[in-house]
C-alpha cells in the first residue's frame, strides 16, 4: 500500500505570496492531519480534517486554511506569506484519526525569501 | 493544557548497545496515549511505538520498548542493539483520548548511533 505523499516536495516563495501544499492520504484513511515544524517552536499541530470537514484546529492565524476533498486528499493554503512561514510542512493521515497511529508524508519544505 | 519535555538535545551511543530516550509528561486528563516517533534527516516521521494511559504493561515493538512509570509521569524510549539506520530525531508525542485528540509533541532528541 503506497503511503503518504506530499506535492511539492521543496517551495521557493518570497513574502505576500500564498501558497498550496498537497498531501494525499494512504488508500482508506479518511483523517488527514497538518503540521508545522521549525527549529524555533518545533511540531505544531495545524488543523485535522474528516470526511471534508475541519475536526480540530491549532493556534494558527487566518492565513493557514485547508480543505479535503472526497477522495480524502487535502490542501493546505497560505496566503500573505511571511518569513516566520518558512518551516518543513507534514502531513498525516489514519483511518478516522481520534487515538489512531497517524501516518507521515515526507513532508514540503517551504522556504519564502 | 498538556506538556511534552525532553531533556535530552543529544545523545550519542556506540553501535549495537542500548540507549534510553527521556521523555515526561504533565496532564491531569486520566486518558491519554503517548507515542513516540523516528525523524530522519529526510524529514518523514516514522511511528516507533505506542502507549495508553491505562495499558498494564510497558509496550514494546520489536527493538524498541517504552518504560511507561505513570507515577513520575514518565514514558522513556528504549532502543536495544543500535544501529547505524537508527542515527536520528526522535520525537515524543501526547494526546488526550477522551478530549479533542490534538497531539503535542516534545522538542525531540537527536540520537547519533556510532560505529
């Protein structure tokens, strides 16, 4: 079973830009959940999506949005992007989420100059 | 609000010996589940091994064992035999099952396994 992939891999944008990162799922697995990782603060948990709909959120500004599609691919977007934004972007997916294993793409590293 | 604290940034261990990965944690929820999780230097996380908060033994999965003391509210990984492929970060993770179910993660330890 194929895992977790994620488009692009690497991202070059520089500061007002917004961008859209892609990850789609294992076969099957209807949550997707985001992350931001960085050295200064770490893994931060973005939001969870399930079955199309936003089930939980972190402590994000408006600019960090997603979405899921029914065949549970999901976007995340970035709008007015700032320097801080710069961070290797993760996603995960499990079946429906809750206290399930949750499986990791290799991640997109974004870079905004 | 839950909180995840690694100690140690780095630790180094010789080829083939085993290495213990400190992990606490503070909650007050009496449901929760702790994970820990491999980083290569090529970004992926990789789930290691799992552990409820009212799991009567410690869980282990193949060379890896986690030292679950809920008194001191401690959950250590153990890695037995290192190996080289095992130089990386690992991260410890929390979540509250009976809650909204959103993961905090530690700040991670980097492992540096030599020959």
């Amino acid at each position: 079973k194929a895992g977790v992939t994620q488009t692009p891999r690497y991202l070059i944008k520089t500061r007002g830009q917004q961008v859209t990162l892609s990850c789609s799922p294992i076969s099957g697995h209807r949550s997707v959940s985001w992350y931001q990782q960085t050295p200064g603060q770490g893994l931060q948990f973005l939001f969870e999506y399930f079955s199309e709909t936003q089930r939980n959120k972190g402590n994000f500004p408006g600019r960090f949005s997603g979405r899921q599609f029914s065949n549970s691919r999901s976007e995340m977007n970035v709008s007015t992007l700032e320097l801080g934004d710069s961070a290797l972007y993760l996603c995960a997916s499990s079946l429906v989420g809750g206290e399930e294993t949750q499986y990791f793409g290799p991640g997109t590293r974004l870079l905004v100059l | 609000a839950q909180k995840i604290t690694q100690t140690q940034p780095g630790m180094f261990v010789q080829e083939k010996e085993a290495v213990t990965l400190d992990c606490t944690y503070d909650t007050s929820d009496p449901s929760y589940g702790l994970f820990w999780y491999k980083q290569p230097s090529s970004g992926e996380m990789i789930f290691l091994i799992y552990q409820g908060s009212y799991d009567q033994q410690n869980a282990t999965e193949g060379r890896y064992s986690l030292n679950f003391q809920k008194a001191r509210k401690s959950a250590n990984l153990v890695i037995s035999a290192s190996q080289l492929g095992d130089s990386a970060m690992y991260f410890c993770a929390m979540i509250l099952t009976g809650g909204s179910y959103i993961p905090t993660f530690g700040r991670g330890t980097s492992l540096i396994v030599h020959p």
